[in-house]
C-alpha cells in the first residue's frame, strides 16, 4: 500500500474518497456530498463555471484546483483563478468537464463562502467546498477513461448534531457502469443505526473505466448529519 501510495508499480495509484452530508432528510436517498441533496450526474460536459457565494476580498484572484473527467472520460487536474475583483463573478474553466469529484484551494486562505463548480447557468451545483473546508467533501468517484478501479473498503458514521438519531439509516454503495450504458447497481449495504462502521473488501470488487461509485444515506425517523468514505487502487 505504501507503494502504491508513491505511484509504483508504474500504473497504479491510490484513490481516497471521503464526504459529508449534514443533513440528509428523513426517507431520502441521498449521495453524501457538500450539497446535502440529491447529487446530478451529468450527461454531457456541462460542468463549466466557478463563483464563490459570497464575495471574500481575501480570497479574489485565489487558485482553485479542480479534479475530473473531460468530455471523453479523462483525468484532468486544472487549476483557476477567481475573480480578481468580485469573487462572486462566474469564471469559466478553461476544460469542461462530464464529472467532477474533488476541489481544493491552492492559497493560505480559509474559504469564509461556499465556492462551487456548476453549469453555466448557475442552475446546478456539481461540487462545493463549504466554508471552513478548504476542499471538497465528496463520497463520489468516476473511474477514468483507460483505467480500472479496486475497492480496498468503505465506511460511514453518523454525527451527532440532530438531537435524536435516526432508527435506523441504510448506507448503501452504488455502481454505475456509463460505459456500457447500465443503469446503477447496488454493490454493498449495511443498516447503520448510531456508531458507524469500517468494511474492508477481500477480494476486492473491481470497476471498469467510466463507472461512477459513490455512497448513499437514508434515514428513517430522523434526519442525519452523514460521513463517509472510500478507498480505491486505481490501475491503467
């Protein structure tokens, strides 16, 4: 694992995926992400904006790195500046993207506003880093063009903020495979009910190129404040 942690054998890295959604409503499937709704997987490569919520003086002008997919499916890592007078102004970046799964600011700066990647109406968010994070928080992964992808594990666990917990709140793992056109499938679900869980996969389950996986929550009785993560050994 070290190993492949530093990129060696040649072709294969690491992948860890970690998310929150701190409220996720009471009988709602939703993905564990920053927007704490229900995520929007695009078809196209509609993925093209940037704009902070609220302007941030210490922030305008500030570098944003951006990891997803292009429109053919492959890993781009691109870096934007936002606006160098009004953070709140959309800036368009310079790849549009079909997925995105991970943000984060290249500034000694802490984020006071939400930043977001969204479309270029403004209408659909697709990544968020909350105020506070610095990066993003997304249980959310698309398997790159030419790539394969191993599942080491998973895990969840609920927060307590609400002021009873759920009885109950399915943690499900989702697969779907866009390169053959299937529609999601279920891979993996526990009930967790209040202290969370680790699972670890042997042998592990395998994901071709352009499948998206990503983790759900579904309380029942009450809402929940939801983390949770993977882990993946990617492979070209």
């Amino acid at each position: 694992m070290l190993e492949i942690a530093d990129n060696f054998p040649p072709g294969y890295s690491s992948v860890n995926k970690f998310g929150r959604n701190t409220s996720v409503a009471i009988g709602v499937q939703e993905e564990i992400w920053d927007g704490s709704i229900a995520y929007s997987f695009p078809s196209t490569a509609l993925i093209t904006s940037m704009s902070q919520t609220a302007d941030q003086v210490a922030m305008r002008g500030g570098n944003i790195e951006i990891q997803g997919l292009d429109a053919d499916w492959k890993l781009v890592t691109q870096t934007k500046a936002l606006d160098a007078s009004l953070t709140t102004t959309v800036v368009t970046l310079a790849t549009p993207l079909i997925r995105i799964f991970r943000m984060r600011v290249l500034e000694n700066v802490v984020g006071n506003s939400a930043i977001r990647v969204h479309n270029a109406g403004e209408t659909v968010d697709y990544a968020i880093i909350s105020a506070g994070n610095n990066q993003t928080l997304m249980a959310i992964y698309t398997v790159p063009k030419h790539h394969t992808a191993y599942m080491t594990g998973y895990y969840a666990h609920i927060n307590p903020v609400f002021n009873n917990d759920p009885t109950s709140n399915p943690i499900t793992i989702w697969a779907r495979d866009n390169a053959n056109g299937y529609a999601k499938q279920l891979k993996h679900v526990v009930g967790l009910i209040a202290d969370g869980f680790q699972h670890k996969f042997s042998p592990y389950p395998k994901f071709g190129e352009k499948t998206d996986i990503y983790i759900t929550a579904q309380p029942v009785g009450k809402a929940a404040d939801v983390t949770a993560g993977f882990d993946l050994i990617l492979r070209k």
